[in-house]
C-alpha cells in the first residue's frame, strides 16, 4: 500500500510539474482585432473615421444626404461607421466614393443602404467583377458595384452641393486608383496610395492588380500638386504635403538605387539582400534581422523590390 501510494504522490508531482511548466510556455498571441474607430471633424461638414475594420472612411455632409469615401471591411465594421454617422448627422448616405479595390475599403458595402449610389474608376469595377466571378472573395455583392466610373484622368463632379475632383494619374497600389479631393475644404482622400503603416520608402504595390512603383511616384507628385492642408490616408494618421514629399523623395531615392544597381548588373537576390523591405515604421531594421514575413507554408511576399525590378528590367 505504502508503493502505490508512494507511486501515486510522484505522478502527481511529475503532472504538477509538467502542468507548471507547460503554463510558463510561451503561448500563441491571439489574433488583434482591429483598432477601435475614432471619428474626427476636419471641418464643420467633413469628418474622418480612423480605424475600425478597414481602411480609413472620408465622411462629407450634403445639402440632403451624405457621401462617405470608403466603406470599411465587414458588414459589422461598415455598421459602426454608419452608427458614428448617424450621432453626427440624420441625413442618410447617399453616395459612397472607392478609392481601390481592396476588400477593406469595399466590402462593408454590403450594410449600406440598398440604392446607395457607388463610384469607383472604371478598372476598379473590372477588379471587383473579376473578384465575383472568381467566387467573391474580396468583392462587395453584386447588388453594391459601382453605378457610375471614372475614366478621365480629372473629372469634377458636385454631389448633393458638395464639390468633388477626382483623379486618376496612373495605375499605383492598383490599377483602378481614385484620389478623392475637395478644393473647397482643402481635404484629399488619398486610399492606400498613401499610408503611415509602412516605411516611407515601401509603398504598397499589387502587382495582381496591375499596380505600379512608377505610377506611384506620378500620383504622389498629383496629390502633392493639390491645393490640400490634409490629407486622409488609407491607413494610419492624417498627413501633411510635407509628410508626402518625404514619402516621395525616400521612395524616388530608393527606385533609383534600384535602377543604379541593375545597371551594374546586380541579381534581383542581391538587390533585394541590400534593400528588404521593412514593413512598418519601428520594425525591424533592414538587414538579416529583418522577418521574412507571410505565412508558414506559403510563398514569400512579393516585395517592392520585386516589382521595381520587374518594370525597370523592361
């Protein structure tokens, strides 16, 4: 009896033990939600709801209704946009302006009133058709496509009172980039064109969706050229046109390093080894440090060097 019972207590201490040192383990992060949404007033008809699920949403109050640039990730995230709206204003939305095509800039569509008016260019609807068609991952339903596309380079339009000029240089984060400005406030609503949670010098290309490191540099010097105070990022804090000619001389003397170095006949490993990407301000300094990044499994991501290579290579 006295075995057993001293056989049981070392089991015990041994499950103890274990149990202890499986809790000092480190455990898996959970994943974050996303940020909480923070409205703020840039003028006494124009807000800007930072945060939440998604990009960035540009809210401007009309004679009637109100017109709202970006429409947040998920039903529930485009829900407490609209909640926030509601506080400010009873008038109803009107009007959604894209400036991409993005999943979370377009996809909380879906909680916006049925008749809503959608304006996009003309090849954000192409992407976000082509993303139905392929079984509607990151499309809206196809009751919220865009009703009315942009094709110029400027079109000026007024909506509901409010004066609008919309641009499209060129083909940067996407193929179907809409920078949304409004001379009268001195706003411009840039999508992910723009950003502060990357480096200054790593803007975000698809290369999926026929984005473009060179039209990047074009459409920063446009929306620099603008008559704007403030500009509303894709993600992250509200900018200055100082805070974009930084972003465009970091990114301009990037490219050119790029460039210099295919004509010394440098590999795109070894350019990619001397300039990696750093994902964020604060992250990782470049160098061997720096984390690959991606998922476990996955293919690597495909890099701003990538793309700058490609098209310099042509």
């Amino acid at each position: 009896m006295t075995r057993v019972k001293t056989a049981v207590g070392i089991a015990g201490c041994v499950l103890t033990i274990a149990s202890a040192a499986a809790a000092q383990q480190p455990q898996p992060a959970a994943p974050q939600g996303p940020p909480p949404l923070t409205m703020k007033q840039l003028k006494p008809d124009v807000w800007v709801g930072l945060g939440g699920a998604g990009g960035n949403s540009t809210i401007v109050i009309g004679k009637t209704s109100v017109i709202v640039v970006d429409a947040k990730q998920t039903e529930a995230g485009a829900k407490d946009l609209l909640a926030e709206i509601a506080k400010i204003t009873p008038k109803p939305v009107g009007t959604v302006l894209l400036t991409h095509s993005d999943g979370d800039h377009v996809n909380g569509l879906v909680a916006y009133p049925a008749g809503v008016k959608v304006i996009a260019h003309e090849n954000n609807k192409k992407e976000l058709e082509a993303a139905l068609a392929a079984g509607g991952r990151g499309a809206p339903p196809a009751d919220r496509l865009p009703t009315l596309v942009v094709t110029k380079t400027k079109e000026t339009m007024t909506i509901d009172g409010v004066k609008f000029e919309l641009y499209h240089w060129a083909p940067a984060h996407t193929s179907g980039d809409l920078m949304v400005y409004l001379p009268d406030r001195k706003i411009a609503a840039t999508g992910d064109i723009v950003v502060t949670n990357r480096a200054d010098d790593n803007p975000n290309i698809h290369q999926e969706k026929h984005g473009s490191t060179e039209g990047w540099l074009t459409d920063v010097k446009g929306l620099i050229s603008l008559n704007a105070d403030t500009y509303v990022t894709g993600h992250g804090d509200l900018l200055t046109k100082a805070d974009l000619q930084r972003k465009l001389n970091a990114t301009t003397e990037r490219r050119e390093k790029i460039a210099a170095m295919i004509k010394q006949g440098k590999s795109l490993e070894e350019i990619k080894a001397a300039l990696p990407d750093a994902p964020a301000p604060g992250a990782v300094a470049r160098g061997a440090a720096a984390p690959a990044g991606g998922r476990a499994g996955a293919p690597p991501p495909v890099t701003y060097v990538d793309i700058a290579y490609a098209e310099l290579k042509r």
